[in-house]
C-alpha cells in the first residue's frame, strides 16, 4: 500500500528551486525511485494473482529486496532535495511512506527469518543456478 500512495504522491509538489517553478517527485533522481515502486506494485500482483512458481520465503525476499532498493533511493533523493529548500507537501508525504515501506521490507525479512535465514535462502537460490556451458574461444 505505502508503494501505490507513493507513487500518487509523486505528482505531488515536492520543492521549489531557486530559479523557479515548483517540481514534482520525477524530476532529476526521482524516477528510479518511483519506478521501483512501480515494479515493486506490479510483483506484489503478480504474487496475490497466483501467478508465481517460487515459495512464500523467496517472494518475500523479492519483495523485501525491491523495497529496501526503494527506500535507499528515496532517502538519497530527499536528501539532496533537503539542501534546495522550498520543500513541498509532497516531500514531507513521501519520506512518511518511504519510512512506512522500510518498516514493510523490515516486517517481511523478520517474518521470513531474520537477515541470516535471508541469507541462507540467497545462498541456496545461487546452489541452483544453471550450469552454463563452456562457449569455443
């Protein structure tokens, strides 16, 4: 929920730079940002449609990953945005949800296990890669 309210809040005026009009949240490092939340929307419905073949732990591994990446570039782009004044509604709005969304992705590895059993599972995901073949040089 805290990724759909973030992206509406991207259109939102977020700051006002000193040369003039006010700026919503996609401009400069923002649509990295958003387009995380974006994917991370379109994986959360793929996952309540059913139509994953991976188990509950790793989806929310996915899950929780995608969040964690979200967070990091939203907090990047709030404080680069903190040195420009002329902050906005909507940048006080999007570090409330980018807070929610961490405390998400912090529910989710809890939930799976904790940061270890995380890592046991990324490490058994990488024991069945596929053997690549050996291309003639």
């Amino acid at each position: 929920m805290a990724a759909l309210l973030l992206v509406v809040d991207s259109f939102l005026p977020w700051y006002r730079p000193a040369y003039g009009d006010t700026l919503n949240g996609w401009h400069q490092m923002g649509p990295l940002e958003f387009i995380l939340a974006l994917a991370l929307l379109v994986w959360e419905a793929v996952r309540l449609a059913g139509r994953t073949e991976t188990t509950q732990r790793r989806a929310d591994i996915g899950t929780a990953s995608v969040a964690v990446a979200t967070v990091v570039f939203a907090l990047i782009f709030f404080l680069v945005r903190l040195s420009d004044g002329g902050l906005g509604a909507g940048v006080w709005i999007g570090l409330v949800l980018t807070l929610l969304l961490a405390l998400a992705a912090w529910l989710l590895i809890a939930g799976a296990g904790g940061v270890k059993a995380v890592k046991a599972t990324v490490d058994e995901m990488g024991d069945h890669s596929p053997d690549f073949p050996d291309f003639p040089e």
